[in-house]
C-alpha cells in the first residue's frame, strides 16, 4: 500500500471510512462493517489499518486433537502472522461467541504480535492484561475477561465472522473503537480521494455550525450547499 495512503487511513476513524466509501461508489447501503459494541484497548490509539491475517479459534473446551497436532498448528499460525505482507492486522474469530471465555489477547500475545510487526488485532473473543498490553498494539476485541481458558487454534487463513462482518484473507481491514470494516479492493485506488472529498463536504455544515452567530437561516443555507455535495 502506498505509504500516503496508509497515514491518511490510520488518521480518520472508521465512521469516516465508511461514510468515504459510499462517497466512492456514489450510493449509500455500504454494509461490510461490524454491527454492536466492541471493546477497543486503547481508544485514543487511533486507526488501526492492515491487510487481514485470518484464524478461528475456541477455548470453552480442551482441543480434542493430539498434543502434536495442535503444537504444530499453533506454530503454523505465529509462521503466518510473522510473514504477514505489511501493513498487516490480525483478525480472528472465537467460535464460542457469543460465550466466549478464552482471552486469547493479553500480554504476551500482543507483545509477540507487535514483534512481528503487525498493526493491532480485531476479534470477537476475550482480551486481558488491560494495564500490561504493549503500546502501539490495539485489540479491538468483543469481551475481557480474566482467564485464557482451553485457547487453542483451529483454523489459519480461512474466511472468519466478527461481529456480523465477514472477513478474507488479505482484505484490507480498517477498525478503531467505533469497530470495523472491510474497505474493498476496487475502492482502494479511490479511497483516498472520497475521504478528502467527505471532509470537504462536512466543513460546509461543522464550520457554520461552530461560528458565532449561527442560527436556523444559517442553517438552512449551510444544509442545503451540505446536501448538494454530498452523497
């Protein structure tokens, strides 16, 4: 990705994201994104922007499989999330949601995640350690909780589910504490523009609304150039 682009998605929160992309493709009804509320680690961390690294994961039960098998699996994945192409962003779906236990994300995850240079990490599941998690590593994740129960890892770069929003390999993922969503990849050559073609537009209702003297005729004007420009 193209590093101009890069800064400008990590510098916008992902309602503007998703407002760009409907600017983008002219229409509104844009619905890859999370539905609910999520958990955001650190919600002053800013964007977290990243090709997705997909895995599922479960942990209300112990693995059936064999010690060997899941050793080699579990080694298999940090392979994966290591070699990642950058800007990259892990995104992994507890399958015992919405009864998920298992903080897979807690101090040591997180720390060996930053090490391999990933951008922060989107899940369904359970995160923990809240005080000891590395700084410049965000969890946007559905629960915390205190135990790291059964965890274990059941599948690697597979399509994965997180709150609503279905997420491949590779797709280019943008999430923040308002959630997630996925930026398609026929828009990421337009991306750019629409967000700075969306700020544009909103100045010309936010810079009426925040001068003195602002009243209903204002409005009413500053509303219908705002209608105008926008989508």
């Amino acid at each position: 990705m193209d590093e101009k682009l890069l800064k400008l998605l990590q510098s916008v929160d992902t309602p503007t994201v998703c407002n760009a992309i409907e600017v983008a493709e002219g229409r509104r009804g844009f619905d890859r994104f999370t539905r609910g509320t999520m958990i955001a680690t650190d919600p002053d961390a800013g964007a977290v922007v990243g090709f997705a690294r997909t895995a599922k994961i479960a942990a209300r039960e112990p693995s059936t499989e064999a010690p060997g098998t899941i050793r080699e699996r579990r080694m298999a994945y940090y392979r994966y999330m290591a070699e990642a192409p950058r800007p990259a962003i892990a995104v992994i779906e507890d399958v015992d949601f919405p009864h998920a236990i298992g903080a897979y994300w807690g101090e040591i995850n997180t720390t060996v995640h930053k090490g391999f240079g990933l951008a922060g990490a989107l899940t369904n599941g359970v995160v923990r350690d809240l005080g000891d998690l590395p700084e410049g590593f965000p969890v946007v994740a559905g629960s915390v909780g205190p135990s790291h129960g059964f965890v274990h890892i059941r599948e690697i770069d597979t399509p994965v589910s997180i709150f609503g929003l279905t997420v491949a390999p590779g797709e280019l993922v943008h999430a923040d504490r308002h959630g997630a969503v996925v930026i398609p990849e026929n828009l990421i050559p337009l991306i750019g523009a629409a967000i700075s073609k969306l700020l544009l537009t909103e100045r010309l209702i936010l810079e009426p609304a925040r001068a003195d003297g602002f009243d209903f005729a204002r409005f009413e004007a500053a509303w219908a150039a705002f209608e105008q420009a926008r989508t």
